[in-house]
C-alpha cells in the first residue's frame, strides 16, 4: 500500500502538506499507544463513585488495582475484563468510593469495648485519663463490627458502566497517542530515506574515489604490475566494499516498517524488530563506506533511527 503511495522514487521526501494529509486520510486503524488515560464518575444518593483507569509502556500486562472493600469480590472479573481490552501495559486501576451522606458504617462491638476497658482499667493504673484509656481500647482487635455485606448488584451493574466507560475513553487516548507517534514515524522514516538517497547519488563517485586512490599508490611505487592481474585484485577489493545489496535490503526495510503501521491490531513488537533490521544494514553500510561524507549520512540516519526507537517502547 505504501508502495502506491509513497511510490518507489528516491527522490526527497513528500510535501509536507501532502505527507500530513496522508497521515489523516490513511491511518484510521493504525497502531496504538501503551499510554492512556479513563475516568467515569457517578454521583448517587449517598455517595459519589469513581473509577480512573492510567497504563503506561510495559513488555507484558501488569495490572494493579485499589478496591473497596465491599467490591472485592469482583477483582478476578475486573482483571481480565481489563487485559482482554487492553492487551498490554503496565495498568492502574482504582474505584474511589466518597460517602456523601447516610451509609453503612461499621458498627462498634459494645460488649467487646467494655471487656476490653476493664481489663486495661486494672491492669494500667498510670494512665492519666479514661480517654486515653478509650483510644487504647479503640484500637484493639475486633472492637470494629467489618462483617461483609452483601453486594448490591443494582449498584454494581452501574459500577460495571462506569467501568466500560473509563475502558473506551483510555482506548481512544491510545488511538489519539498512536496517531501521533505513527505520523513522527513516517516523518522520521522519510528523513532516512533521504539520507539513503544522498548515499545512492554519492555511490558512484566513492567507488571512483577509491580507484583512482589505488592507481595513485601503485604509481608512487613505480613498479611495474600486471594490469589483468591488477584488474582482479581491484574488482575483488570493491566487491567488498559494495553497499549495493545493504541499500536495497535497507530501502525494503523502510517500506515494511510504514505497512505494518497501519496493520491491525498494534505492531508494536515486530516494528521493534524491524527497527533491529534497519540498524544492522545502516552499521553495514557505515562500515564498508570508507567516505568522511557518506559516514555524516551514516550518522544521521543512526540518529533518526534512535529517536524511532525510544518511542517504539510506547507503542502497542
């Protein structure tokens, strides 16, 4: 598809007027970013229930959650709720529950407080006061009725909601990142093929550099060779040192890393692994250059290279 595109000239790179629209018209089901961010919230009668959902870049699905304790019970089911959407990242889930008027608060365990209070009472005669006797007390086990009430499933369903709301608006977030980063990627990948156009342009006149760099030497020996024997040694020497198959190894690189941008789901790992393959033909090339100009072109694409990859961690 980028092939159409794009086409197959090396010529510079596109417009960018013509580069950003195709960003737009191109991309609706591109990749994803790791990072992301929901919150849903619902004011009820006697409280006020919150639920943020943030994920970050991670290698694997790390999930993390904080939930009150009367909806413990459902913490399986968020969890895979959560990676069956998410898929990846590292991800914090929380419900935060605000008590707004009226509820069930723990009740105090009478009998328990005044078993404990006498006991303390005659055993702890250096204390200056029954208050402070009391907070001693209120704080030992079992004085606090946390018997478990049962779940109230209306009120879950509406929890459930808010859930599946934080989920889809996180998920937009990811598309909106991803459509970012697909478009710095495009632009970063067109700025190497540029260089890989400079280095083309140039390959002709290296190898003529080098000849002619070889018959100065062989001159000031002023020896006398064979130049049929000459020819072979020369041909031989530049086969080794011929870019051709790295140039074009590289250049189908760079067309596979923009298809399998817009390939769904998220390509995140193997456009890592592609990104190891353009890395190793550029090396390539850089070490059989032998040219101050064409190890500057070198540079720069090692450079923009670098930059793709420290955002490629992000990316689903």
């Amino acid at each position: 598809m980028f092939r159409r595109l794009f086409g197959k000239s090396k010529k510079s790179s596109l417009p960018r007027v013509a580069f950003y629209y195709l960003c737009e018209q191109i991309f609706d089901t591109m990749i994803q970013s790791m990072t992301g961010y929901g919150k849903a919230e619902l004011n009820g009668k006697h409280k006020k229930i919150t639920v943020e959902i943030k994920s970050l870049n991670s290698k694997q699905t790390d999930i993390n959650t904080r939930i009150p304790q009367a909806y413990r019970s459902k913490d399986l089911e968020i969890r895979n709720r959560i990676s069956s959407s998410l898929i990846r990242g590292k991800i914090d889930f929380a419900i935060h529950l605000e008590h707004t008027g009226p509820s069930d608060q723990p009740s105090i365990n009478t009998e328990t407080v005044k078993s404990y209070y006498q006991e303390l009472k005659s055993i702890a005669q250096d204390l200056d006061s029954k208050e402070e006797l009391l907070n001693i007390v209120m704080r030992m086990p079992e004085v606090l009725d946390l018997s478990k009430k049962d779940l109230d499933e209306k009120e879950w369903q509406e929890i459930d909601g808010l859930i599946t709301s934080a989920l889809d608006q996180l998920l937009n977030y990811r598309i909106d990142e991803g459509k970012k980063l697909a478009q710095d990627f495009i632009l970063r990948i067109e700025h190497i093929k540029t260089f890989l156009k400079s280095i083309q342009d140039s390959e002709q006149e290296r190898i003529d550099t080098i000849k002619l760099n070889l018959r100065q030497k062989l001159d000031q020996l002023k020896e006398s060779v064979d130049q049929n024997r000459f020819e072979q040694e020369l041909i031989y020497y530049l086969e080794k040192l011929d870019i051709t198959e790295e140039i074009t190894r590289l250049d189908i690189h760079l067309e596979y890393f923009l298809e399998c941008l817009n390939q769904s789901p998220s390509q995140g790992k193997k456009l890592g692994f592609i990104c190891q393959e353009i890395g190793r033909e550029i090396n390539t090339i850089g070490s059989k250059s032998n040219q101050a100009s064409m190890q500057q072109l070198v540079v720069n694409m090692k450079d923009e290279l670098e930059k793709i990859k420290e955002q490629i961690l992000n990316v689903l």
